[in-house]
C-alpha cells in the first residue's frame, strides 16, 4: 500500500460550483476533446445541453472498458465526462431541426462543437448567421488543426496530434521513442484550453456585451503546452529528444529503483541535492567533482545515479519516502492509477465524486426513467464515480450535480423551455427530428 492511503471509501457528493451560474452552453461535440470541455463548463456551474444524433449519439457511448455498458449507449468513455448534462436529441440535417436550433441559439451563451471544419457552416450555421440570431453567442469550434490552414480538413484523434505535435518524438526512452503517452493528453489538452478561452470570452462579453468566435486547435494546443521543450529548440538551439524518466534540466532529477517500487526525486537546487545526500548517508557525494555542481551532475548523470541507487537498495520506495517525506526534498514513490486514487490526499480533496447510475431503456433514442439500479450484470444496485475538477472554489470542492444523461433524456424539458408546446414536441418526436 503507497504511503498516505486508505481504502475504497467513496466522497461524499458535492454540487457544483456557481462560477457560470445562469450560462447555457449548447454541446454539440462527440467523443472526448470537446465533451471535456463542457464537462469543465458543467463544473463551474454552467447548463450544458448536450445535443446528439438520434437514435445513436456521441459516439463515446460506445467506447470504454465494460462492453455491456457500451452495447447500451453508456460506455465508460461517455460516463466519464458527461456528468450533471442534459442530452437533446436532434437531426440538424432536417429543416424542422435546424428551426429548433435557431431557437436554441438565440437562447444560448455559448455554443461549443468540435465538428470538421465547415460542416456546421454547410448546414447553415455559420459563424456570420449565428452571430446574427445572436449577437452575445460565444461560439468555439475545437479541431485537430484549426479551422484555416491546409490541413484544416483532416481527420485527427489523440494519437495523431501526439505524433505531429514532437510529443512522441521526446516520450519515452531513446530506444522506446516515439512513444505515445498512456492517456490521450492531446484530447484533454485541447479541452481545458476551449474551457479556457470560453471563460475569457465570457468576461468579455459581460463587458461589450458582443460574444466572440474562438478557433481552438489541438495540434497548436499540443505544441503550446510543451512550453520548455520546445524553447530548447527555439531559443537554445537545442533538438529535444527523449530521456525516459530523466529531467534535461537538472539530475539527479527522475526515477530511481530501490529495494521494492519506483521513487521519483526531484533534487533540482543545489540544497536538495545536499539535503538529499545527508539523508541518504552519502555526504562524500556532495564534494565528489563529478556531482559538486549543477552542471557537473548533468554530465555524469548515470554515475550519480548508480552511486545513488546502491544507497536506495537498501530499502523500499514507501520506506524510502518515509524518510525523506520531511527533509525538504521532492520524493514520491511511482504509483498504480488505483493506488493514487485511494491516497488520503485525493479523498480529503475529494476529487472523486458518486451520482446515480443512469438507466437506459431499450431504445436508448427513447426517454428513459432514471434508477440507482443501472449497471453491471443483472442489474444490481450501484453508484458511478467520477472525477470532479481539480479545481476548489471558495474552499471547497466541485463535483457534477447529477449523473450522465440517458440518450434524449430532456428532449421535453429543453424544447418546452424555447417555447415548445407538448403536441409540438409530439410531432417532432413523431417526425423523428428529436
């Protein structure tokens, strides 16, 4: 068991936070970059109508790790960043479809989709007539490349982004690389910057009262958020490339193997690395010439890591954490994803959160009743957990106020709050616009 842990207790559940109180947001993205993104919205406080195909939706309702959740349009991928929305159901190819999304326009404040480029301008929506029906409408387009430049039009998924970015390129070892992180980070990267850009905008707005069209590439996003690796090839001429666990900036500074488990030390400064050898018992490494400075240390980097390395065996990474958890200098073991989810650091924060389990019916393009009893084989009785932001507001926590909708779920509620009637809503049902 990794240090400061407990068991399998769930937090309690925590609403939302009131940042975006009063802010609709129309969600009209699929799979993980652009419902990230509402879901970050949703967080902050925010109503996010999330609109989909009939009969099908948001193609993450079929993707993740439990099959039977998946065959009934709540896979795993989809419960995981949907939470506390609304789902509509709506064919925007239909011209009474597109009548209903005029309305849901001029009633929205933001409209968020992540769409090719073009395809919602060739279904008459482009950003001139949105601004039109609404001229405080906050609209984000978020795309593998951006909505100009000539790759504009190619399809892209995490994995592609992580490859053209140079991520791969500096992941891994030098024999592993390229390698592709163990999380689509290109995905959730391009998320939280839509989330980003939208609040600013919203700011604004609340300023000129006019709303902005915000063009969010993944790719750029990507490049962006390499920050440091890239500035060594920009400004210090430098070609990054891939270290493994090591730190190009500074040693020792990565993963070191002890008796039992992996330990991360990050001896940055010239006091951690003395603090470090003090605690360790080896103070003749602190004036050896090979470590003495900083720069010396990066040169002889694998000699100090076997001299350090004879010391860490002599106990495992928990103990050695232990020891060194005061001393000042940065250590922690390298964890499991179950075992940093039951850190007593991540429940007292309580990032986790429980809602109901949504119950689909067997036409999911149908409303269905909710139930605690959804999921899992036989139906037996069970929460979902969640993540919630990693964000506190006003020292507290922020969770999602309820549980992944059902496909459609609040066709009525969404279309009778634009002024729908209930035989209209009827029709459109019959139709099969919703």
């Amino acid at each position: 068991m990794p240090p400061e842990t407990q068991g399998e207790r769930a937090p309690a559940i925590t609403p939302s936070a009131d940042l975006l109180a009063g802010v609709r947001v129309l969600d009209l993205t699929n799979v993980l970059a652009g419902p990230f993104a509402g879901y970050q919205l949703g967080l902050m406080g925010a109503d996010v109508v999330k609109i989909e195909v009939p009969g099908t939706g948001d193609l993450a309702r079929n993707l993740g790790g439990d099959p039977e959740l998946s065959a009934r349009g709540l896979g795993v991928s989809f419960l995981a960043q949907n939470s506390g929305k609304r789902s509509l159901t709506l064919d925007l190819k239909a011209p009474a479809g597109r009548e209903v999304f005029e309305r849901l326009v001029r009633d929205a404040d933001v409209l968020l989709e992540n769409f090719r480029p073009g395809v919602l301008e060739r279904l008459g929506f482009g950003w001139d007539v949105l601004h039109t029906l609404n001229e405080g409408l906050v609209y984000c387009a978020v795309s593998g490349f951006g909505q100009t430049g000539p790759m504009r039009g190619r399809p892209a998924y995490d994995q592609i982004i992580q490859g053209l970015s140079g991520m791969m390129s500096v992941t891994g070892t030098p024999e592993s690389a390229p390698t592709r992180t163990g999380f689509p980070i290109a995905d959730t990267l391009g998320g939280y910057a839509a989330a980003f850009a939208i609040s600013a905008a919203l700011v604004k707005r609340a300023r000129t009262g006019t709303g902005s069209y915000l063009d969010v590439s993944m790719l750029e996003t990507a490049v962006a958020a390499m920050g440091w690796v890239v500035s060594d090839h920009l400004v210090a001429g430098r070609e990054p490339r891939a270290m493994g666990n090591e730190n190009v900036t500074s040693a020792p500074s990565g993963t070191f193997a002890t008796a039992d488990g992996a330990l991360n030390i990050a001896a940055n400064k010239q006091e951690q690395y003395v603090e470090l050898c003090t605690a360790l018992g080896r103070p003749e490494l602190i004036t050896d010439d090979r470590f003495a400075t900083r720069e010396a240390r990066k040169q002889h980097r694998t000699e100090l890591t076997r001299e350090l390395e004879k010391t860490l065996s002599e106990r495992s990474a928990v103990e050695w954490d232990e020891l060194l958890a005061t001393s000042g200098v940065p250590v922690a073991p390298v964890l499991t994803v179950p075992q940093a989810l039951a850190l007593a650091q991540v429940s007292e924060r309580a990032l986790l959160h429980e809602v109901p389990m949504p119950r689909s019916s067997e036409n999911t393009g149908e409303r269905s009743l909710r139930a605690n009893d959804g999921g899992g084989s036989g139906g037996a009785a069970r929460s979902l957990r969640v993540l919630g932001s990693s964000v506190h507001v006003d020292g507290r926590p922020v969770g999602p106020t309820g549980p992944p909708p059902v496909l459609g779920e609040h066709v009525d509620e969404i279309l009778a709050g634009v002024g729908y009637s209930a035989d209209e809503i009827a029709d459109l049902r019959a139709e099969g616009v919703v």
